[in-house]
C-alpha cells in the first residue's frame, strides 16, 4: 500500500472543487479512454528494454491535458509538479512524474504514427455529442445540436 503525500493528503480534505477539477472530471467521463487507447496500444512501447515507458493511459492524459490547456511540454510539466488535480487526472503521484523530454517523445511518437490528429477528432467527436467542442487549446460550448 501506498503512503500519500502531505499535498494528496490535504488535496482530499479540502472544501470546495476549483474550476478546474470540475471541467477534468467532465472530461473523464466524457473521453472514450478505452478507444483512445485501443488505438495507440499496437504502437507504444512495451517497455522491453531501456526504462519501462509510463502507463499509456497515463500519458494520453497528459497529452489530452495539453491539448486542453494549451500547454508546452516544459509548461505541462510544471503543471503536473504544482498541481494536484492534473496528477490525479493523470493517475500520477509527485514521487515518479514524467519530464519534458518524455512529454515531448510521447508528442512525437503520436505524430511518427498518425495518431495525433486522430485522436484530436475522436475526442471532439465525443465532446460534440455534448455540445463542446476542442478548439487550439480551450474547450468551447456550442449549443447547435
């Protein structure tokens, strides 16, 4: 069993959800995470040498998080370092968080495959049914439905 840090420990006991981790629950139920994966998984390294790559759901998060927030790779990482609501949307924990340079090759690696592009339109394809839709970086409502 896991030890909690003190900022996991005073992230649960705080009063009120911020803006943000109201919109990255929505996004968790709203992101078709299983498909996203199916479709990048025959590609992403099996961690058979070298250093085991992270959990494939996790870096898809944090590229989703980019994309959402229109982060750079050192500024996702400076996120993922200062807060609490991205890690744990990321199913990350402070002791083992991914650097720019992974951020980067995992970026990358989606373009080398194609695969970029076709998540972006999976994801809006789900956030449309829900009248949003992902536009360079913010979420924006549209109520043609």
């Amino acid at each position: 069993m896991d030890q909690i840090t003190f900022s996991e420990a005073e992230y649960q006991t705080k009063k009120r959800k911020t803006r943000r981790e109201i919109f990255l629950e929505r996004m968790d139920k709203l992101i078709p995470w299983k498909q996203l994966e199916k479709k990048v998984a025959r590609y992403y390294p099996k961690g058979q040498t070298g250093r085991p790559p992270y959990p494939l759901p996790t870096m898809l998060r944090v590229h989703c998080m980019q994309l959402f927030y229109n982060l750079s790779d050192p500024a996702m990482e400076d996120a993922l370092y200062e807060i609490e609501s991205m890690r744990h949307f990321a199913g990350l924990k402070l002791d083992r968080l991914p650097d720019e340079t992974t951020i980067l090759k995992f970026r990358h690696f989606l373009e080398r495959h194609g695969l970029g592009k076709v998540l972006f339109k999976e994801v809006n394809k789900h956030l449309e049914k829900n009248g949003l839709m992902l536009r360079e970086g913010s979420i924006v409502e549209h109520f043609n439905k």
